[in-house]
C-alpha cells in the first residue's frame, strides 16, 4: 500500500520540481523588454524611524538599457534599486538562480526565485524574487546587500498593458544606510541608533512609455530651468 501511495504522489512531485528557474527569469526580461524607455511621475512618503522626511515628488526618466535621471523638488533619500525603475537590475551581473517553490502573495500565485551572484565583489549578497508567472512580473522582492543593508519591495500593478507597477512599499531595516544628511529631529534621542528601519510609500502615475526619450535627458546637469534639483545615481 506504502508502494502504491509514493507511486500516485511521484509525478505530483516532479511536477512540482520541474519548473526551470532559468525559463522564468527569461520570460520576465522578455516581458520588460516591451518597454523600451518611459516616464512616470512619482510620489514619496517616507516613514524612517529617527528622520522626519517631507512628502516628495519625482519624475523620473528610463531608458533600455539602464539609464536613469531623476528631477526631484526636493531630495533623493532612496537607493536606486529602492525606486524600482527596472526589474532587471537586479539581474544585471552574473548570477545563478534557483526555483524554491510556489507561494501565495496578495492572492497571486508567484513563483519563488533565489538569486545567488556569482562575483562577491558585488554589492549584493542575495535576492529572493516572488515572480507572477502569469503575468511575468515581479511581485515582490527580498534582497540583502553590503552596504544597504537588508530590503523588500512589495508592488502593484495596475491595468496597464506593460511590466510597470502603480505602487510600491520599500521597506529596509539596516546597520548602514545610503541617506541623506536630513535636518534631525531634535526630540528623537533614536537619531543616534546603529539601526536604521523604516518605510517608503511610492505610487507611479502618468507613465508615457515607448514615445521615446534623447539621450540629452540623460547628460549629467546641476540644475533646470524649472529649479528643480537634478539627482543622479
């Protein structure tokens, strides 16, 4: 009887296994690929547990295969992966990736890949990506790097027709962090805490993808006609 069970449960089990890391991470870039550059106006709420940081907004400006500018009325608090411009900098160098297993997030059925780099010159230790196989796009992502600590992106897609989220939340809980010199609040004795931890609210609207943008937009700047500060990473 023991026999016959493992016999009927065999194939569910290959089935299971059987899913090539390899084949998904392909299927994503193919999909990003779709968008060759784009625009998207962006707005920042900052929860940072020893900073008090204003409400901003961004424009920010992608093109294939990783330029990015950023103009921003106030100041850039983020690292670059932290706005999320392209799932694909994430896979930038190489790398091995390895199928874990099926997970539900938000009610989507995603598929869980590790990202193992190959080079440990790198800044980045270890990825985790939750994978929307339907779709082809990230759902979620868990990364931990040397210098920024450990972060997870959660994101939201909307109905549009390309690869491109309608909002995030950026969470990092770090000994180190990549952050501005901001104004600290002198009622916070936390200021002075080794652990940075907070979170980061983003919500993309207005995108216009595909209509093309020069490589003059690009070009290093130190500010516009509009006074915007111009911030580069």
């Amino acid at each position: 009887m023991k026999k016959i069970f493992l016999l009927l449960w065999l194939p569910i089990l290959v089935f299971a296994q059987s899913k090539n890391p390899d084949n998904i991470i392909h299927n994503l870039e193919h999909e990003f690929n779709k968008v060759k550059d784009y625009s998207v106006d962006v707005n920042i709420k900052v929860d940072v547990n020893f900073l008090k940081v204003p409400e901003m907004n961004a424009k920010i400006y992608f093109k294939q295969p990783d330029k990015i500018h950023i103009e921003s009325e106030g100041f850039a608090m983020l690292p670059r992966d932290g706005l999320y411009t392209s799932p694909l900098s994430f896979l930038k160098n190489e790398y091995t990736a390895i199928y874990v297993r099926d997970e539900d997030v938000n009610g989507n059925n995603a598929s869980v890949i590790k990202i193992i780099p190959l080079n440990d010159k790198g800044d980045l230790i270890l990825t985790t990506l939750w994978i929307d196989l339907k779709r082809n796009v990230i759902l979620k992502v868990e990364s931990t790097t040397k210098t920024n600590g450990t972060f997870t992106l959660n994101l939201n897609y909307g109905d549009s027709k390309y690869p491109l989220p309608s909002s995030m939340i950026f969470a990092f809980n770090a000994d180190k962090m990549n952050l501005p010199q901001f104004p600290p609040d002198e009622n916070n004795k936390k200021k002075n805490s080794k652990m940075i931890s907070g979170k980061v609210f983003i919500s993309y609207s207005n995108y216009v993808v595909n209509k093309g943008i020069p490589d003059s937009v690009f070009e290093k700047k130190e500010n516009n006609n509009y006074g915007r500060k111009i911030i580069h990473h």
